[in-house]
C-alpha cells in the first residue's frame, strides 16, 4: 500500500524531525519492492492534491518552549479541513496541543510528552485518557507521539501499519532504531512546582526536600507545619493537583529511580532505605506510580 506523506512546515518546527521523516521514508522505500512512501513539504493554507492512497498529514513537535510559540495562523480550519478529506493526521509533543484544539481528539485516546499530560488533560477535558505509558497512540484517523524524537516510534508504526512488519524492521536495524515498544515510564522524572506562590506549601515542601525519606510521613509534615491533615490537604491540591501522600509517594519513588539507575544496590536494598520494610509493598508502589516494576526500569539501563 503506498502512502503520501505531508509534513507541516513551519518557523518553529523541528528542522530534524522534517528531516528525519524523509530519511525513515526515503529507507523504507530501499527495503520495499517498490516505492511505497512519497513525502512533501506543505505549509498552513497550501492544499495540494491529494493521491488516491493513503494521505498522511505529519504535525511535527516544536523546538521553541511550548509556550513561546506562536500558532501558524489558521491552523485549526487547516486540520479540520485534512480531516474532511479523510487524511491521517498524526502530531507529535506539544503539537498533540493543537490538534486537540480541532476536536478531532475528542473521545479519543491521546499521549504527549510526559511532563505536558496534566496540563493537555486539563486544557482538553473532552480527550478520553491521556496514555501515559505508550509513546504512540493509534486511534485510526488521528495518531499522537509522545516526545521530540518520538517522530521515530511514529514513522515506524506507519512503515509497519502499511507496508508490513518486516520492512519496519529491517528500516529500524539498518538505522539502529528501536522497533520494540518503548514505555515513556523509562524517561519521566517527578518535577515538583515551586513556583506557585503559596509560601505555606513551599515550606512544606522544602522540608519534603530536607528531610529524611525513610521517615517522611503525612503526620510529621503535619507536625512541622503545625497544620491539620485536613488544612494541608486543601492547600497542596489546591496548587500541586497532588495530596500530601501522593506528593511523598512521588518524592520517594524519584529518589528510588535514582538508585536504581546510578547505583549497585539491590531492590531489597533499596527499598529499605526509602522506608519500606517489605520489597514487595516497594514493589507495588512504584507500579503505581510509574506503571512498570523496578527490575522493569532498571533493566532498560536508565
């Protein structure tokens, strides 16, 4: 099945993800039998003919600070209008953001980067779930990628999708990509707020910070701020979206990673000295937390 690919160019796209797709393809199309890839440069406002194949719009992630950037104007009709000619629109990172703003992700699954799932949840209530474990999320008409380098994992999936396994397979080692599934578990970090301007919680949490994980506990926060459960409760969710216990959970299970990533210790190890007598229950609470187990992320070496 041969495919078109359109990649979105625009001042503050990625120049090496446009690049990149090109190459990916231009290497499927040296496995195949036969060219089954074309790609493009479009830009906002350029319609060009569609083929009688498969038609796939290609979002690219920004290199500019989400927040910084300025939409292409007339994005939003742009995307709706590839939508009514039936493309495949697929966007990686922070563009995840303004495909969202068409509503084609609505009552849809959806991923980005891990530290912009809160907020995309947030701004866009009307998105099934966010996954926050897999890098590409496939919901037929529109595909979403998790990072700026997650353009890898997208192409790959689409060489597999409608060229077959095999020819994705020999891209990737020939590449030296990695065609297995990866798990965004791997590459997320917790990164507390400090910058919320709440001083009573910034104090509560600077002493998160300096204190002894092993025996942090709710109570002892409590304690130290001379609050109630019930009072700190209602001040961390009100500017962290965590509970108290959620945010030492957090807190722990990053010094954890730590660890296991930089250091020779056991699991057993480990866990006892973050506070956890029995393995297993340490071993449960970063699933929770992180979705895979702690031999799990410290086997992938990180």
């Amino acid at each position: 099945m041969k495919c078109h690919f359109f990649l979105l160019d625009f001042p503050a796209a990625m120049g090496a993800a446009l690049v990149g797709v090109e190459d990916i393809l231009t290497l499927a199309n040296r496995f195949s039998d036969e060219a089954s890839f074309l790609s493009e440069r479009v830009c906002v406002g350029n319609y060009p003919t569609l083929s009688e194949n498969v038609n796939i719009l290609f979002l690219p992630p920004c290199m500019t600070p989400f927040s910084d950037t300025i939409k292409p104007e007339g994005l939003t009709d742009y995307l709706n209008e590839w939508q009514q000619r039936n493309a495949i629109i697929v966007a990686c990172c922070a563009s995840v953001f303004w495909l969202a703003e068409t509503g084609l992700l609505d009552d849809k699954m959806a991923t980005t980067h891990w530290r912009l799932f809160e907020p995309l949840s947030r701004q866009f209530p009307k998105i099934k779930a966010i996954e926050k474990q897999d890098v590409v999320v496939d919901e037929g008409s529109v595909i979403t990628a998790a990072g700026l380098f997650a353009y890898q994992d997208l192409i790959l999936h689409l060489i597999a999708k409608f060229t077959g396994f095999d020819i994705a397979k020999e891209v990737a080692d020939f590449a030296m990509l990695e065609i297995s599934p990866r798990l965004q578990s791997h590459y997320q970090h917790f990164q507390p707020n400090y910058h919320h301007g709440d001083p009573l919680v910034l104090k509560a949490q600077q002493f998160c910070d300096t204190s002894d994980i092993k025996k942090l506990t709710v109570k002892r926060l409590c304690k130290h701020m001379s609050m109630t459960e019930r009072t700190l409760m209602r001040r961390f969710k009100q500017v962290l979206h965590l509970s108290p216990s959620q945010y030492i959970l957090q807190t722990r299970i990053e010094q954890s990673k730590q660890a296991l990533s930089l250091s020779l210790q056991s699991i057993e190890q480990i866990a006892y000295q973050l506070g956890y007598n029995d393995v297993s229950n340490f071993s449960r609470a970063f699933k929770l937390v992180t979705g895979i187990t702690p031999a799990n992320y410290r086997s992938r070496g990180f």
